[in-house]
C-alpha cells in the first residue's frame, strides 16, 4: 500500500503555486535531471532557458521544452498534471534503498517530471496554480512492474469452466466420456454420454440451470482435468 494513502486527502494537493514548486528545498527535482556536474540551481536556469525556446527548430523538429513560457505568457494555463511523489512515498522508498535522500533534507515531494513547466510559470507569474498529480513511485519502471519488496500480485482468477458452453471430462473414464453441454435454446445445461450402438451422443437429464450445473460438476470433480492448483479447465 502507498504511504499516501494514509495521508489525509485534504493534505495532498491538487494544484500547487508555480513559485512554491519551483522551490528545490521543498520539491526536489528527479536525480536523472541533473547533467553531469550539474548544480540544482543551474538545473533549473538551464530548463527556464529551453522552456523559452521555440517549439520546434528551423528544421521543424519539436526542441524538447520549447515553447512553453511562451504559451504561459500570452495567457495559456498549464493542463498536464506535474507528476509528483509525496514525502511519506519518499521516506518508503528510502527505506526499500531504492533511493538515499541527502542528510538534512526535508522535501515536501519529489517533482517525477515537469520541470520545463515549473521552470516556464514560476517565471511568468509565481502566484500560478499548477494542476499536479500524485504518484507512489519515483521510478516509472516500478508503475509498471512492482517494486522489489512489494507482494506478488494475486494469482488471476481461474478461467469459468462453463464458458462457450462445452465442458469435457476425462477421456479414460470408466464407461467413457461424456460432456456437459448447454442448448443453444433453452439454455440449459445436459450431460450428454456416447451410445456405442447409435453411434451417437445421447442427452441425459431435465436439464439443469448454470448453479445446477456447477454443482453437478464439482460433485464429480475427479471426472475433469485440472490445473496445477486444482481449478477444473474447460
């Protein structure tokens, strides 16, 4: 469970002043940001200026962060959520050693992405609310898969043995096979056995209902092929 689901909800925020997130001591950018050598400080100058640069070069090829402050400038507001990790969720992690936070440091939360757009309103106007989403991971590959010390996920549920209406038994049964069949019309389900002398299949029975029918098959659950945890399979 993520420790942000202990938080009062009313303490996770759905929109944030540009100026406070851009505030590195409170929201701490992602490591991967950082260019070799890079400062936070020079972090955030660097991804001010790109965020002024046009969208896209002489070329036509898009300028990652390019065209942001301008669209802020002339009145845009920003609309895609700054993904944001809280500092319980941080504290977790540090505790798994997926990530060491620097002594001393308290943030409020870690900024997943979206420094181009904090960059680009804190400028324009520091007093902007900024849409902001919380996440449980600072890694995007840990949405996907888990982390290390998360509980495997629960086993899918077994197929329905009744689904397409056919269910076969075992074949080496004594007096042969049979199947549990459901009428097209009637919807009701018939046991239906070979007769060797008709060279046919012969339908058994009133007919029964899906929960009959279950039953019916559970009560001879030897009769059917199994999985490796016992389910019966269609």
């Amino acid at each position: 469970m993520s420790s942000s689901d202990h938080i009062n909800s009313q303490q996770l925020r759905m929109f944030i002043p540009a100026g406070e997130l851009n505030d590195a001591s409170q929201y701490i950018p992602h490591a991967f940001e950082h260019e070799s050598g890079e400062s936070t400080k020079d972090l955030q100058a660097r991804k001010l200026e790109e965020s002024k640069s046009p969208w896209a070069d002489e070329h036509g090829q898009q300028l990652h962060g390019g065209g942001i402050w301008n669209s802020l400038s002339t009145g845009a507001q920003i609309q895609k959520p700054i993904r944001l990790v809280s500092r319980p969720d941080l504290k977790e992690q540090e505790d798994e050693g997926i990530i060491r936070i620097r002594k001393g440091a308290n943030p409020q939360a870690l900024v997943r992405d979206g420094l181009h757009r904090i960059a680009a309103a804190a400028d324009v106007d520091p007093k902007m609310e900024v849409p902001v989403q919380w996440e449980r991971n600072i890694h995007w590959e840990h949405d996907r898969l888990g982390r290390p010390d998360d509980p495997p996920p629960p086993s899918p549920p077994p197929p329905d043995l009744l689904e397409g209406g056919l269910l076969w038994s075992k074949a080496d049964l004594r007096g042969g096979a049979y199947k549990v069949q459901q009428e097209s019309d009637t919807k009701l389900w018939h046991p239906h056995y070979y007769d060797h002398y008709t060279d046919d299949w012969v339908k058994k029975g009133q007919g029964m209902s899906e929960g009959e029918t279950r039953k019916f098959i559970a009560e001879r659950k030897d009769d059917f092929h199994t999985d490796e945890r016992g389910n019966i399979e269609g």
